[in-house]
C-alpha cells in the first residue's frame, strides 16, 4: 500500500520514541526517506543531498522527540525548508514599462505560445490591463497561427508581420504599435528550438537588447525533469532572465524540477501551467509545491 512521507516519517519517529534526543543516528533513516521522497520527484541528486544535510542540523537542534507528534513536526520542517528554499513567497511580475514588456523565452513544445496566451488573459481580466501579443517565431508559421486562434478567444490583438523573418524587428514595431494604440503591455512570443543552440541563443538575445524587457520569463515544461534544469541554466546564462514558469503541471509529474531550477538559477517561479485551457494557470504557491514533492 502506498505510504506518503508523512506517515512514515510518523511511524519511524514513534520507534524512535524512548530514545530521549535525535541523534545523527537515529535520524538517519528519516533522512534517508526524505532524500528519497525527493529524488522520486526528480530532484536533482546533489541539491536533495545538500537539502537533507541542511535538514538534520536543524532536526538535531530541535526537540523532535519530545513533541507530541513528532513525525509531523519533522515533516513541518522539511516543507518549510522546502517552501523557503522555493522563495517563501508568490513573487509578481513588474509591470512597469509604458508599455510594459515581457519576453517569453524556452524551448520549442515547452508551452511559450499557450502561456503567452494565458497571461494575456490573466492580466485582462483580474488586472484591468490592455495587452498585445506579438508573435516572434518567424520560423513557423503554425506558431503564428496558434497565437492568432488564443487572441481571438480572448479579445486581444495579436501583432504579426507576414514575410518579415527578423523577430527584432518585429517586436520593435510591435511596441511602437502598441504605444500609439494604447496597449499598455506586450507579451513577445519567440521561436523556440528542441534543443538549445546558437543560433537560437543570438536571436533572442538580440531581442532582449533590442527592447529590454520589463521581464524575461524561462518557460520551462515540468515533465522534462532533469533536463528542465540543464537548460534553465544555459538559457539564464545567456539571458539572466527575471523568473521561471512551470508548464504541465497538470500531468503525473511531482515538481521536482521547481526545487532544482531554484536552486541553479536562483530565480522565482513565477507561474504554473495546469492545462491546456487558457484558464489553467495558476500564480506560483511554493507551500504547495513543497506538498506535492514529498507527497
Ligand atoms: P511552444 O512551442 O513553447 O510555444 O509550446 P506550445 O504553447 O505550443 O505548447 C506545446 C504543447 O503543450 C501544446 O500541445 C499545448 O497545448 C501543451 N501545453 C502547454 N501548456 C500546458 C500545460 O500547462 N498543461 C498541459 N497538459 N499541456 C500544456
């Protein structure tokens, strides 16, 4: 039968019991469950390595033991230590550009074009805002169409140049467009590859120079695990982007790679993707992403 951590950080904790005071011991095999709580979620190994070492020097200082439920203290503090390393906080994206601008970055099936979407929709309807999305991968036009199909279901202009193949351009044009008609935010869309390459890596660091945006944010698909944080680092590397969104979370996977790319980048999470739906997006809530990865 399945046992989530909890009940068997409970359970090894009420063996314990009688023993007085952890020990590097006794909490051994505690931590030993911890670490494989998170490894099965995908986190990276060295990083849920360091995690439970930073962990046993606080369980050892407190008074785990004596608690009256003291399998669910310890959990108490693993999800805060994970909470915390996660950012502790939700942290917002700024808006402060007139207009403002926000550059997608990831790559290519990550979920760029559908976030581009949801945000635009998020910001329209509980922001009062006035978006416009600009569609910078000029390599498919099926991108294009896809961005084309999401402003029309949600009421918000999309700017396109046909035949045009310079994304800089693009996205110039698109915020002086966007100052004249009155759009106070510009979410740019670009190209995505399957892998991380040069010349992609040039492209949209022409962008971000080109129209230094309010924010970058690295789309990333959450299913991809270990992957998800090699790449977050070249494209930060390059980019030093501002904050991390996390695709498909709706699928089976526990969200290791939200610790991971925390701890490599150094940079927020920002949002969750939940679904296909435009609606399936959520702002990023790292007490509950600590639940899911221990589970
Ligand atoms: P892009 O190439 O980075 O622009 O990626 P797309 O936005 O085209 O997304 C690639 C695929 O992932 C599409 O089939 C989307 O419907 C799907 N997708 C995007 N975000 C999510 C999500 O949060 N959950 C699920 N289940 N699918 C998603």
């Amino acid at each position: 039968m399945f046992e989530n951590l909890s009940d068997r950080l409970e359970r090894s904790f009420k063996m314990l019991k009688g023993e007085g005071k952890i020990t590097e011991i006794n909490v051994a095999e505690t931590l030993k469950d911890i670490r494989r709580a998170l490894l099965d979620a995908d986190v990276n190994f060295k990083i849920a390595k360091k995690f439970t070492d930073d962990v046993k020097e606080k369980a050892l200082g407190q008074e785990v033991l004596t608690a009256v439920k003291p399998g669910q203290l310890m959990v108490k503090i693993v999800k805060d230590e994970l909470a915390s390393l996660m950012g502790g906080t939700f942290a917002d994206i700024e808006l402060k550009g007139k207009p403002a601008v926000i550059l997608m970055s990831g790559l290519q099936g990550s979920g760029k074009t559908t976030f581009s979407g949801k945000l635009a929709n998020m910001l329209k309807k509980k922001k009062g805002r006035h978006p416009m999305l600009v569609a910078g991968d000029v390599y498919r036009p099926a991108a294009i169409e896809q961005l084309k199909v999401l402003g029309e279901q949600i009421g918000v202009p999309v700017y396109t140049e046909e035949g045009n193949m310079d994304p800089v351009k693009i996205a110039k044009a698109a915020i002086q467009e966007a100052k004249a008609k009155g759009y106070d935010v510009v979410i740019v869309d670009t190209a995505g590859r399957l892998a991380v390459d040069e010349q992609m890596m040039n492209e949209i660091a022409a962008i971000k120079s080109a129209i230094n945006p309010d924010e970058i944010l690295f789309v990333v698909d959450s299913m991809t695990g270990q992957d998800a944080v090699n790449t977050a680092k070249e494209f930060n590397d390059r980019l030093d982007f501002d904050g991390v969104v996390l695709t498909k979370l709706d699928g089976d996977t526990r969200g290791g790679a939200a610790l991971s790319i925390r701890a490599v980048v150094e940079k927020p999470i920002k949002f969750v993707g939940t679904g296909e739906k435009l609606e399936a997006l959520d702002v990023f809530h790292p007490d509950r992403m600590a639940d899911r990865i221990l589970g």
